[in-house]
C-alpha cells in the first residue's frame, strides 16, 4: 500500500497557473462542491487580482484560502509533448 502524505505550503499563484502545471477542477468534484458561477467568480477573481496586464509574477498578494493541488505527473508530460 503506498502512503501519501498531505502538506501545507504556501504557494505563489504564478506556480500554480504556469506552464509546468494543467489546472483543472476534477469532473468528481463538480458536481458535489462547484456550479459554473462559482468556478467562474474564481477564476474573475483571480484575473482582477492579477491586474489588465496579466503580469502574475508582479501582482499583489492574493489570498485563494485551502486549495488542494494533486501532481499529475501524467498530464504534466502530456503538456510537456505538445
């Protein structure tokens, strides 16, 4: 049986939002925790906090609360292909 184990770590956005990643809030979660208008009042958040320019790795401190980031290292090397 292989352990996982959970860590807390603060992360810039820009880490989270970059190319080595693929953001994707996971079909099995949607229906339980997400409607449309939620995932799109975060996703408008997270571009105001950015600012017009976009420039994530200038922009002002942005608080996202818990969020739960799962290495697919999968979906990683996909992106990495194309």
């Amino acid at each position: 049986m292989i352990r996982h184990t959970i860590e807390a770590n603060e992360k810039p956005i820009l880490d989270i939002f970059c190319d080595k990643y693929l953001f994707s809030i996971p079909s099995y979660q949607r229906p339980y925790a997400w409607t449309t208008e939620q995932a799109s009042d975060l996703l408008d958040d997270i571009t105001t906090a950015c600012g017009a320019t976009g420039d994530v790795a200038n922009a002002n401190p942005y608080f996202l609360g818990s969020i739960v980031l799962i290495k697919n290292l999968f979906a990683v090397r996909a992106c990495e292909t194309n």
